[in-house]
C-alpha cells in the first residue's frame, strides 16, 4: 500500500474554477502539473459532476501530469479509482472503508472526510488509512458552513491513530496551525488552483508545513 508522505500537501480538484471560455480540463491538468512542480504530494481528483467514464479520461491525464510525484486519490468512485491506476479512493463522510476494501484490497488507500470526532473514529473503526477533517477554516468552497477551528481539529488527530489532514481555509498563513495541532499534512484548493502561480503557491504551502514540522520535533 501507497504511504502517505509526511508533510503531505494535498490538491483538491475543482473544474468549476476553470476560467470561462476554454479547456476546463486541459486547465486543470496544468494546474496539477504545476503543483506537483510546487511541492504537492496528493492530488485528490474531486469532480462530482462527472460521470464515471469522464472521470477516468480526466484522471489519466492527471496522473500523467503528476508523474508518479504525488499520490492520486480519486472521489468516490471505484471503478474510475481502478481504472486510472490511482492509489486510492477518497470517500465522504457517509461512505464507509468497509464497503469497498474488498474491491480495493490492501493495495489502494482508504481516505475518508470526517467532520466532527464521531466521524473520525467511525472511519477508523471502519478501516480507514487517513481522514481529511474540516472544515477547519471559512472557506470559498463551504461559505458559511460549520468550521471545526484549531480546537476541534486537535480535537479529532488525538482521537484517532490515523493520519489526519487538515482541509478549510488552508494556506501558507493557517498550514503551521494545522501541523502544531496534530495533523498530517493539509489539503487546498482556492489556495492552489486560484493563485496567479500555483507552483509558487505550492512551494510557500510546502514552506510553512516543513517549517511547522521542524518546530514540533524541536519542542
């Protein structure tokens, strides 16, 4: 099985914040490639809207892009997560690990959204290998949700043995708190996608998570 890297810097997907009039797809795959260049370690390739054999085209052209330099992670579907070659399925918070091991084996990573420390541990219990816990901060991507905070976010990484990245209003500012209060690694998206450089991007996210990381070893 595929281990997680540590700081892992994961990209969520997001096709809808393709610039309007052109190639959705050959924007986002850029997007990847540049950063995978920046320092990200885990793509999470997120699209909903697309039906499953979209998806698979739009995940060959992704792992291409990241070159075996980053884990691929697909959403919620399966037969696309195998089909692609990805090394793992990223299911939602009512999905549960023990539905679809047997399809996936040992050989691909579980990884689940929690939202609270019920959750979490369920995923856990359930057989998960890591958990993407949030919303951590306000976020674009879930404008005036529930936010977990630091608090809650310590909360779950001491309640469960898992890996636990930190998603929600990350960026190279907020990355540092999520590492101190016991994650993983985070995950963006806006903080990513949306920058006029997103290897740069990468590069001060990657920046503040190995700063953060050298700061808690030290302690």
């Amino acid at each position: 099985m595929p281990v997680l890297p540590r700081p892992a810097l994961m990209l969520v997907t997001d096709l809808a914040r393709a610039p309007a009039g052109g190639d959705a797809g050959a924007w986002l795959v850029a997007r990847v490639a540049a950063a995978a260049e920046g320092g990200v370690n885990v793509v999470q390739l997120r699209e909903k809207r697309l039906d499953t054999p979209a998806r698979i085209a739009l995940g060959m052209l992704v792992r291409e892009a990241i070159a075996g330099g980053a884990l691929l992670l697909v959403n919620d579907d399966v037969e696309a997560a195998r089909a692609i070659g990805a090394d793992g399925v990223h299911l939602p918070a009512r999905g549960s690990p023990r539905d679809i091991r047997p399809r996936l084996g040992r050989e691909m990573v579980i990884s689940c959204a929690v939202h609270s420390i019920e959750e979490a541990v369920r995923a856990a219990d359930a057989g998960a290998d890591l958990v993407v816990a949030g919303t951590v901060f306000p976020s674009a991507s879930h404008p005036g949700g529930a936010t977990l905070g630091i608090a809650g976010l310590r909360a779950i990484c001491d309640a469960v043995r898992l890996p636990v990245i930190a998603v929600g209003g990350m960026t190279a500012d907020t990355a540092g708190e999520a590492i101190a209060a016991g994650a993983a690694g985070v995950a963006a998206i806006g903080a990513l996608l949306d920058a006029p450089d997103g290897a740069e991007a990468a590069r001060r996210l990657r920046t503040a998570l190995e700063a953060a990381l050298r700061v808690g070893r030290c302690a």
